[in-house]
C-alpha cells in the first residue's frame, strides 16, 4: 500500500485516477479470480465476464480514491495529507461494499482478522481496520517523498502501534463470559454439480436428517443446516417440488418431528414461493415441532440470483433464464431458539456489515451464517468468505455458527478465534458451545457512522490544506 500511494501522492488527480483503474483492475481480478470457478464453465466463451466485469467495476473504488488522495495531499502534504488519503482509500472500499450491487469481498480490512490489527475491528468495523493499514502505507509513502519527516514518520507509526495496543487491552472479547450454550453446524458434502439434479432431493432430505439425528449426544438447543440444501419450495406453494418425491407438507412434518425428537430449533435451508415470488429461505422449526418462522435473504447476489437491468437486454447471456429469478426478503428477522437470539444470514448477506447490523440493533445475541461456497470449488473463495465470518464476530462481539454445504462450517469466539472448524469436501456434523455477547463500539455505533466519520475527516484536511497553503501564498 505504501507503493500505492506514494503512486498517488507525486501524481495529479487525474494520472491517480487512470492508476488506481489499472492497478484495482489487477487486483481484483485475481481476488475475485474464484466467480467463474462454476459460473464461468455456464456461460461458455463469456466466462471472462464473471470475473473481469466485478473487476473493473470495483476498480472504480482505486481510481476514485487516488484521485481523491492525490488531491489532498497536493493541498495538505505530510501527515495530514497521508492520514487524510488513507480515510479516502477506506470511504471508497466501503462505498463498494453496500447496496444491491455492492461487491465486498476483497476488503483489505477482512484480510486482517487473525493479525495485531483485528482488535480495531471492535471498534470501527472493517473499515476502520482498512484505514489503520492504509494509514501505515500511506505515511511511509509520505516519508519516501520528503525524508527529512523521519521523527514525525516515527511519531505517527507510534500512535497507530498505541491504538493499536490499546485496542487490545480493552477489547471487550478478551473478558467474554465462558460459552455454555450447545449448538450444532450440519455441513451434508452435497457438490453443486449434483445439488439441483432431482434425483438429489432425496439424498440430501435423508442425509440432513441423519446427521442431524447425530446431534442427539451433544444436546444442542440450535441446529443449523447450510444454505438451500433441500432444493425445492417447502412453503405452502409446492409448485416447484419435483413430482418424484414427497409433498412440501409430508417435508415440513419430517423437519418439525426431526426438531421435537432433539427438543431443539433447527433451521433449514430451502426455498420459498410467495406471492412476491421465489425466495432464498430458512425454514426455523421449533423445539414443539411447529415452522415458527421463515427468513428471507435480503441481499441477493446481482448477475445471478437477481438481475438489475430488464433481462431481455442481456438475452444473448446463455443461461439468464435460469438466473435472477429471486426476490429479496423485507425483515431483518432475530429469531428465539432456546436462550439465544438468533440472527440468520443467508450467505452473500454476511459480507455486508451494514446487514448484520441491522440485525444486532434489534438483539440478536447469535449470528447464524448458512451459505453454499460449493460453488467455488476449492479455491480462495470458501477461506475468504469462512475469514470475513471471523470479522463479523470481531466487530459485533457476537458468536457465530457457520453452516457450509461443503465447507468451511465452525464456530467462531466473539475475538475472532474457530473454536470448531471443519475442512473443504468432508460430510461432519461441527458441534460445540456459544456464549452470551461481548458488546463491541462498533455494534453500538454501526458501519455508517465510522464511513462519516473518515468522510468528515477528509473534508477536514482539505480545510486545512487550502488554509495552510493560503497562508504560505
């Protein structure tokens, strides 16, 4: 990063602008190089598309804050200039990241959760991580340009290392009351090259059960199954079930006699019709076997579980009519199981800190992630999505369960430690113990108040910078 930005501060706005394109073009495209692992063998001579098209656009985010880091270090040169093109390079990496086609893998902030810096996350999110790390790069690229600052490039790398130690000591997870509550993550080993043939439903209606049937030993109070491993609507409409196998109610009945025989909640991934339309769903069955609730993903995956411009523009794209045909869910739902509160998130959701949030300001105590990362084979992908679970449970204090069809499936301490992990490609049942939160600053505060606060910061420098060069003049 230090490379990066000293790129930005000996160039105008505009060259930092066409830099950052190129050089985030790079970078995300071997990030996010695990899209097309599936999608990619889909679309056939289009498979590049999967990959390049999330890149470039995310590429955007660099070239936008170099030429906003450029711009106030030509007006505020030094440390406050460095400090300022650091909140820039943060402002932009989060604006990437929310919205329905935000894109929020690839943080430089989530690639810290096992490092010295992983404590900051409990109090300024990822965002916040992301900022102290560009902070340090910036500030050695300031001192490359000028290197008579080494003693106030010495006393800024202080301060962030004290901030750094400080956030350790008072990490509120390093306190956190023993975990005590039993809880199960159910990961069936069912691939995607097989999960949607009909003759699949059956396999993994049988091997859900039976492994969950295993769970009996270790008394859990809430089990978890991944994301749509039952591949057919189990709701009221059972339009989509397969003729071949039993009716959504006789499905529904199995699960609730499945939760009263464990006298445990258990969520199951499946899908849903409304008449809003189809759904990414999970099917929460209470302990006196009743469907007590049903989640529906909220943050859909653009390009392929929801498509944002008129499909009949992209009808030359092999496959669209198999893609975009979900609908999002409206509620940030907090679910009771037992003692705990339980906050589902279907998959692509948990990278989005603003989502989880809004779950965490209505009382979950539990974040419940259940994802299929089949899609990505084994490469970076399944580790990327299992380390973003890890900062999830840094900046909301909360425990998390992790249910992946395939893996990584866990469960992970409020200070980001798997206290249970499976590997890729291996059919286990992950049981082990939660325990209430350790509130964090930054559940307290959330994601957009720390992006406001780096945004008003920038503001701040440029201020400064015209006053202080106005006063040179």
């Amino acid at each position: 990063m230090a490379g990066l930005f000293w790129s930005w501060f000996v160039t105008p706005a505009r060259t930092a602008f066409w830099i950052g394109l190129l050089s985030g073009s790079l970078f995300f495209t071997i990030m996010y190089s695990w899209f097309g692992v599936t999608a990619a063998s889909l679309v056939g001579p289009y498979g590049f598309v999967t990959v390049l098209g999330p890149a470039v656009g995310d590429a955007l985010a660099f070239a936008f804050a170099g030429a906003f880091a450029s711009l106030v270090y030509s007006r505020a040169p030094g440390l406050l200039g460095a400090f300022a093109g650091a909140a820039a390079f943060a402002v932009a990496e989060w604006l990437r990241s929310v919205g329905m086609l935000g894109v929020p893998f690839a943080q430089i902030g989530y690639s810290q959760a096992s490092s010295i810096f992983a404590p900051l996350a409990a109090y300024g999110g990822s965002i916040f991580v992301t900022f102290i790390v560009g902070a340090i790069g910036a500030v050695i690229a300031s001192y490359i340009i000028n290197r008579t600052r080494a003693a106030q490039t010495l006393g800024a790398l202080a301060g962030i290392a004290l901030v750094t130690l400080a956030a350790f000591i008072f990490w509120p997870a390093r306190h956190a009351a023993p975990a005590t509550i039993p809880v199960s993550a159910i990961q069936g080993n069912i691939r995607q090259q097989t999960k949607w043939d009909p003759q699949s439903f059956l396999l993994a209606l049988s091997r859900y059960i039976e492994l969950t049937q295993a769970t009996q030993a270790s008394h859990p109070v809430f089990v978890l199954w991944p994301e749509t491993v039952i591949t057919a609507a189990i709701g009221d409409d059972d339009g989509l079930a397969p003729k071949d196998v039993p009716a959504a109610q006789q499905v529904r009945n199995r699960f609730g006699e499945l939760a009263h025989s464990l006298n445990a909640t258990i969520a199951v991934g499946s899908l849903q019709l409304s008449t809003d339309g189809l759904h990414n769903a999970l099917y929460f069955f209470a302990p006196n076997g009743m469907l007590d609730e049903i989640y529906r993903k909220r943050q859909l995956v653009p390009f392929a579980e929801w498509i944002p411009v008129g499909s009949s523009l992209l009808a030359w794209f092999p496959y669209l009519d198999q893609m975009g045909r979900q609908v999002p869910g409206r509620e940030p739902s907090v679910i009771p199981a037992g003692p705990l509160e339980v906050a589902p998130l279907i998959c692509w959701e948990s990278a989005f800190s603003d989502v989880v949030h809004d779950q965490l300001v209505r009382g979950a105590s539990l974040l419940a992630i259940s994802t299929d990362d089949g899609w990505f084979g084994e490469s970076a992908g399944p580790y990327q999505h299992a380390q973003i679970a890890q900062i999830r449970a840094i900046e909301s204090g909360r425990w998390v369960l992790r249910a992946a069809a395939t893996g990584i499936s866990g469960i992970i301490a409020p200070d980001g430690r798997w206290t249970q992990r499976s590997n890729l490609d291996e059919q286990v049942v992950v049981s082990g113990f939660v325990g209430p939160p350790a509130p964090t600053l930054f559940a307290t505060i959330g994601p957009w108040n720390v992006a406001y606060a780096l945004f008003g910061f920038y503001i701040l420098a440029l201020i400064i910078g015209r006053r202080w060069s106005n006063v040179s003049r």
